[in-house]
C-alpha cells in the first residue's frame, strides 16, 4: 500500500539502532493530583497512597526495600525484602568460622578427609550438575514473567526485564512455552494483614458478604468474565464483512472505518506513537485543526490511536498497517512503560490512571489477538498495576493510585481487566468483587442508572455503569439493565441535534456498546442514528479528510484530545459490529465463528 512508505519502519523505531532514545517519560507520582482535586483520604490510608505512588517512580523502585518496610500497603512485597534483609543481615554477623558446625557438618568433614580426591572431585561434579538442572529447569521466559510479576524489588531484575523490552520485538526469541503468568497475589495475602482489616467493614456495608473476600464464591464474578474468554475478538477476523452485514454496519460505515485509520496512520509520530499535538506529525504540518493540549499524555494518545487499528483485526502481524500497530506497541512499551513492584505503570502527566487504562487495554487486545508471547509479560504487568492501584475499601480507581473512585476512571481499568481476562491472562477475583462494590456505591433506580462519585443519573456514567454491569454478568432479565436500557434508548445517541449534551463522544462510544450487546430493536434505532451521523459528520477534505471534530461538543475530551480523541472514538463506535462478540450470544456466536 502506499501507505507503508510513509511508515516508519520498525528498524529506524529502535532506540538502539537508530541513534538517541526517545527521553524517558518524567514520572508523576510527586505532582498532586492533576485536577489538583484529588478527594480526601483516611488518615492511614493517605500515608500508604502517599508512599505507594512514589514507588512507581524507577528510581523509587530501585530503593524499594527501603520503601517497602515503611509500607504496610505491600504486605507480600515487604515480607520478601524483610526476609532478604534478615538473611543478609545473618551473612553480615556470622563469619564461616563464628558459625557452629552441626554433627553432620563434622562428620562429612571427616568422611571427606580420609576420601580419595578422585572421588571427592566426582561427588562435587555431580553435585554442580544437579543444582544446575534445577535451575534450568524453568524456561527463560517463565523466569521474566515470575520476576516480572512477584518483583521483590531487585535491581537485577528488574535490569533483566529492561534487556528484554529494549530489544526490537521483532529480534526477541522467546519460543519457549509460557507458563501460566502467575498474578501478583499481594492483594489477597494483605487481607490478612494490616491495612485491610477495616477493608472487610467497609465491603459489609455493600451488601457483599466479607466471607466471599476470603473464600472464593462458587458463581465469583470472574467466572462470568472468563467465560467471554476465546471467541470475543473473533470478529475481527474473516467473518468480520459477515458481522458488518448481519449487526447493522454498511458499506458507508467500513469506508468511514478505512478513511480513519488511513488519517490515524499519517498522523504517527517518527518515535512510533501519537499525540494529541497531532499536527506535530511529519505529514501534517498543521494542515489539519484541533489539537488536543494534553502533549505530555502521549501514552494516552498512542493507546487511543491504536485501539481502532486493533478493533478493525489489524495488528503487528496482520494487516496493511502492521507497521504502523508494530512501532505504536513498541512505543508503549520500550518508552512509556515504567516497570515498579507494583507492575507496569502507564501513569503520565495529564493522563494518569486514564492513560494506564486505556494503554493496558492494547497491550491486552494485542496479546489476546496474536497470542505473541513476548506481549504477555507487558500486558500482564499493565493488569498487575491495575490491581494493585484499585482503592482497597472502595475498590474504585482514579487519577492516581488507590484513590477513592471515580465512575470514569474505573469503566476504563475495568474494560481493560475484562480485555486482559479474555486474553487468557490473570486477574485476582477480589479485584472484580472490589470493582462491583464500587458499582453498587454509585448506581441508583435499582442499577439503571450511575453517578461519577456517588449514586446519580449522569448519562456518560450511566452507560459505563451499564456496560461494566453487562461484563460482570447482570444478564437480560435484571431488572437494573433493563431498565437502564431504555434510559439510554430514551436518551439516545449524542448528536448535533439529539441525545444529551452536544456531541458527546464519550456516552456514545459506551452507550453505543451497551446498546449492541442488548440488540434488539432499542439497538437498531439507536445504530440507525449514530451510524449515518458519523458517516455524515466525518471529514472529506483535505489533509483532514478521514477525521471527526465537533466544534460545539460539550464532551470533556474535546479539548485535551482534540481531533485524534474524536476520529479514534469515532472509529470504535463504527467498529461495533465486529470489535466485540456480542454478549448475550455466545452460543451462536460460538457456532458461527469457531475458535482458531
Ligand atoms: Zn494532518
């Protein structure tokens, strides 16, 4: 295509090969709250937070057995480092000749002495052999993953996981089976620890039974997520012209869904990611309007740029734009990534646990689409950090780490933990309960409707509420959907001239989605809207054309995201039809669309 040599390819992308890298991101976690709004905090609490978000700093992550043994937040962190220390502390005060020998000591001293060497040499060999066998025993890639996962804090491995992510993806052999990523369990072990004793009264009070925290329910949650496992990206395969035809798009809507990803594609960045400065983009030079002023939430830009390459099935290895997904994924990861104990933190100035959502849902979707194993360990240290930056008493998420939630904040770590377990990798059952009592403290008319902080009716969080809902496993008959389906029919899709608010792109990537997985006739009037606007609205001229901006929006994302926000937006509610199974279907999905 004549796309592909305007691209960027992989080779000039690589730090190492192609002169300076790109700076490493400043790290936030010592910048307030970025709406300098952060709300108020349980006295101990706000300790722990305080102390935590430092650790997503590399430098802090370096220092964490310091760090660690002031924090109780990290309970099986600071277990591995106090059980490190205690050992180092023995080497330090017993010398070989102060430590007293044992009687079988004595003895196979004495055993050794009166031994030909010969045979002495063979024991010591055979010896060596066998302690070597056992450590070769893991392959290489389960060891990055265990170490990447339970990272005690040590600096060598954590030098080890730079080696890995700095090599082009591409020169990475890594074909070894991969065991199962082991999850980072300091949740639940901390249960019994500390800082969350108080936890279990706070989750009584949402009607969740305390006992179901320690023992894992038979129906847990997960079990509903979980099973959208296998066939959920299915359509964006070969039977993606099918789930065109069959779910409500058109011909207009696939050329609306080409144009702007050729528009996305131009607008890449020579580091391989994007920005919301998207004028800043080689080709662009300014010819299109509108940029965002988030410049410094460039993992925010990336991810949102990449997402609809990935809804449409293109991906590094497939595809037209496999270049353009290629460099964007090693962007993220080489450059925007920052690997702590407390997983890979996405957090970035202006974006934060938004910008750690939504790049944690590409790394997710990239790895379950592909199965590519060198993804595996990135996407599920993205999922490690999301657990481990839940607030452990509400179990909602905001800006920064283990804040008391927000609606927004959590609909994005949620649809990016439901990506990651329907790509098969590991997500504790106590982070879905926490998330559903987040739920249950912001909902009202029964589950119809969602408030941002507290119960409400907000439309945009009503439909995040609502689809987190349909992912958890409220199914067609709760009387909560329901009636929040027909809040959102009533409402309808935010346009120029219907819905609420003007042009909110947001409620309608979310409400658009709930409407689809319900089907139905509330769903084709709602698609019959808000395809034809957006094929309407979509630029046709110029460097632009391919791109969505609405100038009256009353959407947030308007003006940090500018044009990029609303074309990548824009380009999911068009993916639709094919980008996600339908939920309620999956047996007839299952039989139309096999597994590969
Ligand atoms: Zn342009």
């Amino acid at each position: 295509m004549a796309m592909d040599e305007k691209l960027p390819n992989s080779e000039s992308l690589n730090p190492q090969a192609g002169g300076t890298p790109a700076e490493k991101p400043t790290v936030d976690a010592d910048v307030p709250s970025a709406s300098g709004k952060a709300p108020s905090q349980a006295g101990g609490q706000a300790a722990a937070s305080q102390s935590k978000e430092k650790l997503t700093s590399r430098k802090a992550a370096k220092g964490v057995k310091a760090a660690n043994s002031q924090t109780t937040a990290a309970p099986a962190l600071q277990t591995a480092s106090q059980a490190k220390d205690q050992s180092g502390q023995k080497q330090g005060f017993q010398t070989e000749e102060e430590r007293p020998r044992s009687g079988v000591t004595t003895l196979l001293m004495e055993i050794l002495h009166w031994m030909p060497s010969w045979f002495v040499s063979m024991v010591v060999h055979a010896v060596a052999l066998l302690v070597m066998a056992m450590i070769t025993i893991p392959g290489p890639v389960q060891d990055v993953v265990q170490q990447l996962v339970v990272a005690p804090g040590q600096n060598e491995q954590l030098e080890e996981i730079e080696e890995l992510l700095t090599e082009p993806p591409e020169d990475i052999n890594l074909a070894t089976d991969l065991s199962p990523v082991e999850v980072a369990s300091n949740i639940e072990s901390s249960q019994d620890i500390s800082p969350f004793n108080d936890d279990t009264a706070a989750m009584a009070s949402f009607e969740l039974n305390p006992i179901g925290l320690e023992h894992a329910p038979q129906t847990d949650l997960l079990a509903s997520v979980g099973a959208l496992s296998g066939d959920a990206f299915s359509g964006r395969g070969s039977g993606k012209e099918r789930m065109v035809r069959t779910a409500g798009g058109s011909e207009g809507s696939e050329r609306a869904v080409a144009l702007a990803l050729k528009w996305l594609a131009d607008h890449q960045m020579p580091d391989g990611g994007w920005s919301f400065e998207h004028q800043k983009a080689g080709g662009c030079n300014g010819q299109c309007r509108n940029p965002g002023n988030l410049p410094d939430a460039r993992s925010a830009a990336t991810a949102l740029a990449l997402l609809p390459f990935l809804g449409a099935g293109q991906t590094h290895r497939e595809g037209q734009y496999a270049k353009n997904v290629r460099a964007g994924l090693y962007y993220l990861i080489t450059n925007r990534m920052k690997i702590s104990p407390e997983g890979g933190s996405f957090l970035e100035q202006g974006g934060n646990m938004y910008s750690h959502g939504l790049a944690a849902i590409v790394l997710c979707e990239a790895y379950g689409m592909t199965h590519d194993k060198v993804l595996a360990a990135p996407a599920q240290q993205a999922m490690n950090f999301i657990c481990n930056a839940q607030d452990p008493v509400g179990g909602g998420w905001r800006y920064q780490p283990r804040q008391k939630g927000d609606t927004s904040v959590v609909g994005w770590q949620l649809m990016a933990l439901k990506s990651g377990a329907m790509s098969y990798l590991q997500v504790p059952k106590v982070t879905i309960q926490r998330a559903q009592a987040f739920l249950d403290s912001v909902q009202a008319n029964g589950g119809a409707t969602y408030g941002y902080l507290d119960p409400g009716n907000g439309p945009g969080t009503t439909a995040v509420g609502l689809l987190c809902r349909m992912y958890l496993g409220w199914d067609k008959n709760h009387p909560g959907l329901q009636k929040g389906i027909q809040q959102l029919s009533n409402w309808g899709p935010s346009t120029d001239k219907t819905g609420p608010g003007r042009n909110n792109f947001y409620y309608n990537y979310y409400a658009t989605q709930v409407m689809r997985h319900w089907e139905g006739e509330e769903w084709k009037k709602w698609n019959a809207v808000m395809r034809d606007y957006l094929v309407q609205t979509q630029a046709q001229k110029g460097h632009e054309t391919g791109s969505w901006f609405f100038e009256n929006s009353s959407d947030h994302g308007k003006e940090r995201g500018g044009r990029l926000y609303f074309t990548a937006m824009a380009a999911l509610i068009l993916e639709v039809y094919y980008r996600h199974m339908p939920l309620y279907r999956k047996q007839a999905t299952a039989e139309n669309f096999p597994l590969d």
